[in-house]
C-alpha cells in the first residue's frame, strides 16, 4: 500500500546527521541532506542505502526526530530515503526551523506559515 501523506510539506536544505543499527552488523553513523520536511516525515540524501522499515534517528542543531524508513530509491550516486516519524516524534516550525527553508504551497497562492526571515 502507498505511503500517502496530507501534511504540509516543505523544502529545505540542511545537513543531518543519521544513525541506525542494521539487522547485519553495528551501528552505523553518517551525514545526509534534508531535502523536504512535514510534521509526519522527511526525505534524505544519502551516500548508502538504508533498508524499508528500519528505525532511523535524525539529530541536527539540538533536535531529535526518529521514524521508520518507508522507501530507500537509488539515485545516480546517492540514495533518496523517504522516512515517516514516529507519533511522538512529529516535527513542527516550533520544533526545528531547517535551513533554506521553503513553503512551495505560496506559488499557489496559500498563505505560508514560515516566518519571513
């Protein structure tokens, strides 16, 4: 079954750093590029692949934010992994404001809810 989402999502651009613990061996620790935020799930840029379902921990700038990997698709070099957060680690603005952050929903005429900076 699909993945379907009904969040607002957002664009950004904000290194993270990623850890999980694969079913094959230790824990493994390593930078990404958070390309899209919404209080349910975020989608990364990876340098390797991270198995369907495995619980993975986000930490960026003293924020948090843990979910279960939905889809991992190769991508020329990198990895685009798509990831749904747990219920009590939903993000929020209030939560973590990423970097280069856009609300692409003001190109059709919605009224953002980011904060001009």
């Amino acid at each position: 079954m699909p993945y379907v989402c009904n969040d607002r999502r957002y664009l950004c651009s904000e290194l993270v750093m990623l850890r999980w613990s694969p079913s094959w061996g230790p824990t493994v620790e390593t930078h990404a590029n958070l390309e899209s935020i919404w209080a349910s799930g975020a989608t990364l840029t990876t340098e390797c692949p991270v198995a369907e379902e495995t619980l993975l921990q986000i930490r960026t700038w003293g924020c948090e934010l843990r979910g279960y990997v939905k889809l991992c698709t190769p991508n020329g070099f990198d990895y685009t992994v798509e990831l749904e957060f747990l219920p009590q680690s939903k993000w929020s603005l209030t939560k973590f404001v990423p970097d280069h952050l856009f609300d692409p929903s003001v190109l059709l005429g919605f009224p953002t809810l980011v904060a001009a900076s």
